[in-house]
C-alpha cells in the first residue's frame, strides 16, 4: 500500500496546524493502469487475437481517519479536504518509500465522511487523473549554440620541439595574456597557476623549460560549449519534455540524440533579443513568447520524449549567434 502524502495543500499523514490528527487507511490505484486491450476468442481452437492496447487513465481510492480533541476541529478538518478536492484538477502526491511521485486528479465520486463518534471521522475519497503516468521532480539544464573560443599555443607543435623556443620570462608574459602565471620550476616544470595563487586546471599542460628555454609546445585549452543538455530520468516511463529557446536566433534545430528525433525550424523563423518560443513536446506545439502559434514553421517533427535512462539534446541553428539559448525542462514518470 503507497503512504498518502499530501492532496493539494492538505497533508493526509500527520497532526496539522489546527490540532486534527490525519491517518491514511488505505490507497487503491497506485499500481500500474489496466489497459484497453481486448481479447477475442479464435473460432473453433483455443487461444484468442489480441488488439492494441493502450494504458487507461488512473483511477486511485483513498480512505482514511480525522480525529481531534474536539468536534469542532475535526469537522473543520473535514471542510478543508471538501474544499480542495471540489475545486477542478488538485495534486495527489505519494511516498512509497522510494520518494515523492505525484499526479494531476479530479473528483469522481461523492467524497463520503462516516462519523465514529464527536471527534473522529473515516472518509472515503475517489479521484482520477487523465494521465496513467506517476511523475517526479521536473529536471533541467541550459545551453548555448555550439562553439570553441580562446586557446593559446606557444612554441613547436610536437612534444620534444626545438623549434620556436621562448624564454621563462617570455612564458610569464603570454600566461599574463591568458590570465595565467608561472610557477617556479619543478624538476624543470614550470606549473601554470591562477592569477589568485591556485594551481590551474588540469587541462592546462606544464611548462617546460630546459637551459632556460621553452622546449616543448605551451598551451592552454580553449572553452568549448557543446551545444548539449544532458538529463537521466531514473523511472520507468517516458515523462514529458518542454524546451525554451531564447533570442537572439534563427532556424533553431533541436535532436534528440539517442532517437534521432529532430525537431527543425525553418530559416524563415526569426527571434530576435528578448523572444523566446516555447515548445511543448507531449503537446506537440511551438508558442511564440508562449503565445502566438509557430508550428508552421516546423519543417521536421521530429518529437521526442524524456525515456528511461540518458538523454541528450543537441542544438543547432541555421545561423550562429552566442547569445542563443535551449532550455531543457523535462519531468521523469513511472508506470
């Protein structure tokens, strides 16, 4: 049995607030959905065909126990889960001991209180959510448009070079130029250091000096971006996936990797700074500043989901601005 948790903003495990202690008795429905699928028996041998089958929406029961120090609180109590359950799509949250899962509901039955006694009361209380999945925390993350900048290169190209020999003070001035200093030598290594005294990244590779002379290639590694988002969603059901991409940009193209699902605007599609679209990818749509309809722009659907396990989107535009931003908002779901 799953441990209710919360129904919008009511905990139903625990004394709240106001002194009315909340019990859950039971929680039905928070398995996996039945499906559509239909059976039908083969004519005169045994065994039957199988149609498609789809999962149903998810219908979930939910009993349990109010009880105070005094009538008043507990009906109190009672008008507050009246409340929230009547009011349109609440949230029903769920600990099975695993984490927090939740899903979108809505009342479909009367909500039924039996009193046991003054001070305590059982109620019954159905709901049902259009969608069979279970969700978790949304996950994100943010790019740029793919790029490579800086890099610095001083000397041969080839570990051992003589060629094109610079003197340690020589070194100092072009770590200067990168921000960077000169250690002093170690078993003729000239480490490089940040400019507050903390050795560099390790991507940075060693000066080198011989007879007081630049031997081997100095370098320092340039700033890549990849142009990647990368996300894992832990369940076990594709959950659902919504991009921003902010201008400036044009002609954005996002893929998602492992499917090689594409999603392509065309050329002709221009956001300027402080424009963004917003792309739905369960609802399959594209919204200008979220509001105004660009799916005709889309030359390529190419859709794609948050599936079990790794996931990669890569972007790309039909021209190359760095102020160009995909954000990735993507929510993991369980069956």
């Amino acid at each position: 049995m799953g441990l209710a948790r919360r129904i919008g903003s009511i905990d139903l495990h625990g004394v709240d607030e106001y002194g009315a202690e909340w019990i859950t008795e039971e929680v039905t429905g928070w398995g996996v959905p039945s499906s559509s699928r239909e059976f039908t028996q083969k004519p005169r041998q045994s065994g039957a065909w199988a149609s498609a089958g789809f999962s149903k929406n998810r219908d979930v029961a939910i009993t349990g126990v109010i009880i105070s120090d005094d009538s008043a609180i507990t009906s109190s109590a009672l008008d507050r889960l009246y409340g929230e359950v009547a009011g349109g799509s609440v949230r029903l949250v769920i600990d099975e001991g695993t984490g927090e899962r939740w899903v979108d509901v809505l009342q479909t039955d009367e909500l039924i209180a039996t009193w046991l006694g003054d001070r305590a009361v059982r109620y019954s209380l159905q709901v049902a959510s259009t969608d069979w999945r279970k969700f978790g925390d949304a996950l994100s993350g943010v790019t740029q448009l793919p790029s490579t900048s800086g890099g610095l290169a001083i000397g041969g190209s080839d570990t051992g070079s003589t060629t094109g020999l610079y003197t340690p003070d020589q070194a100092q001035a072009a770590a200067d130029a990168a921000g960077l200093m000169v250690d002093q030598p170690n078993d003729g290594l000239y480490p490089l250091l940040n400019k507050d005294g903390s050795p560099a990244s390790t991507s940075y590779v060693n000066v080198l000096i011989l007879t007081g002379a630049l031997t081997v290639p100095f370098r320092i590694n340039a700033t890549t971006v990849t142009g990647q988002v990368n996300l894992n969603n832990p369940g076990n059901e594709s959950g659902p996936v919504v991009l921003r991409i902010d201008g400036p940009c044009t002609g954005p193209v996002v893929t998602h990797v492992s499917t090689g699902n594409a999603l392509v605007f065309s050329s002709s599609l221009v956001l300027q700074d402080n424009e963004f679209l917003l792309i739905d990818m369960d609802a399959r749509t594209a919204l200008a500043n979220g509001q105004a309809n660009r799916a005709g722009y889309i030359t390529s659907r190419g859709w794609s989901s948050f599936d079990p396990g790794d996931n990669t989107w890569a972007f790309s535009a039909a021209r190359y601005n760095s102020e160009s931003q995909l954000s990735v908002a993507a929510v993991p779901a369980w069956r």
